[in-house]
C-alpha cells in the first residue's frame, strides 16, 4: 500500500470513530445544517456557522471530539462540496476551511 493509500485509510477510520462516538450529535446538526442553509440565498454554510448554531442552543452540547464538526458534511449526500474560505472562529485559527452547498431539500 502507498503513503496516501495508507494516510486515506487512517483517515477514514478516524472520521468513522467520531461519527460513531457522536452519532446522535451529527444527526441533530445534520438538521441544523439543513435548516441554516435553507435560510441563505446561495444555500452555502461551513462548519463555523455551525459552531455559532451551537452556542445560541447550549441543549445540543459539543461533541466528544471538534471534528466531529467535518463529519456532519462527510458522506452526507445534502451537502456538495462548493470551495474554500478562511475560518473566523478562534479555534479555528484563521484556517482553510471547507464551504458547503445544501443540494437536497
């Protein structure tokens, strides 16, 4: 197996591992993706606005680990990949982060 093949399979043994640990956390901000998606013209959100979601609904809680924020949009078939911006969350340290366009209803 080559170094990528490898790093690859790492990896989504890792974003299996969050999913599982917060399933029920990533079904919920699935939801909340959709809906804050839905309420912008271009239908385009990233996971910084998920965690400004968050912390107006204290009840849904943060997840175990803060890339469980990346697996709301892995694998989900709503969302397409739709470019990069620059994280303004503290935590996120002004970083490349992915941007997100709501495809499904």
């Amino acid at each position: 197996m080559t170094q990528l093949a490898l790093a690859l399979a790492e990896r989504d043994r890792g974003i299996a591992r969050v999913k599982s640990k917060n399933a029920d956390w990533v079904e919920t901000m699935r939801s909340a993706a959709r809906m804050l998606a839905r309420r912008k013209a271009d239908r385009i959100i990233t996971a910084d606005d998920l965690r400004e979601w968050v912390k107006t609904h204290p009840e849904v809680g943060e997840p175990t680990h803060y890339n469980a924020y990346g697996a709301v949009f892995c694998r989900n078939p709503d969302f397409e990949f739709a470019g990069y911006t620059k994280s303004v969350q503290p935590q996120g340290h002004g970083n490349i982060i992915r941007k997100w366009r709501l495809v499904a209803a």
